[in-house]
C-alpha cells in the first residue's frame, strides 16, 4: 500500500513536470518576436527535458518488472509461461509511455 502511494505519487509528479515543460514550450512561440534564437533554443531545451522526463518513468518502471519478473521466477519456475506473457506485456504498456514521450518531444521541436 506505501509503495502505491509513492508510486502514485511519483506518477503524478512527472505529469505535473511534462505539463509544465509543455507550457514552456507554448509560451516560447509569444517570446519568438523579441529574440528568434533564444525562442528557438529554449524549444530544444524544453524538448530535451520532455524527452528527458518522459522517459524517466518507463526505464524505471521497465527495471523494476524484470526484476520482479526474475524474483517470481527464482520462487516458482514451473510458472515461467505465465510470467513471461505477463511481463512482456507489462513492458510493452510501459513502453508505449515513453513512446507517446516522444512524439510530445517531436512535436515540440517541429511544429510550436
């Protein structure tokens, strides 16, 4: 129950950072008037950091279900099918996160 909470936590933290960084990517198109290359410049930063922060929950979320995944394995070997099918697709749910990550990156670089 502590480790969801943290978890949840954590989840909402990083979403609050990717709106923001999202945000500061919008207001840089109002700034492109006085200073095109500083506008510019901060697009790739607030890209980076997207890119950056998106990624961060799916590496750690990925780690921490192959570890389980060989934890359960070492305590019930019999159960390997079951567990593999379960963990791939987990990995692959995690995956499509920093997938959508970065089209978000994508888009703040190329189009605003």
């Amino acid at each position: 129950m502590k480790f969801a909470r943290r978890s949840m936590a954590t989840v909402g933290l990083a979403g609050a950072m990717f709106l923001l960084v999202a945000g500061v990517a919008a207001a840089q198109t109002v700034a492109a008037a006085d200073n095109a290359e500083t506008a510019k410049s901060m697009k790739y930063i607030a890209a980076a950091i997207a890119m950056g922060l998106g990624s961060l929950g799916p590496a750690i979320g990925i780690g921490m279900l192959g570890g389980k995944a060989m934890e359960a394995l070492g305590r019930n070997p019999e159960a390997a099918g079951a567990i593999q099918t379960n963990m791939i697709l987990a990995v692959a749910f995690a995956e499509a996160i920093g997938i959508y990550a970065l089209v978000v990156a994508i888009l703040i670089g190329f189009v605003f």
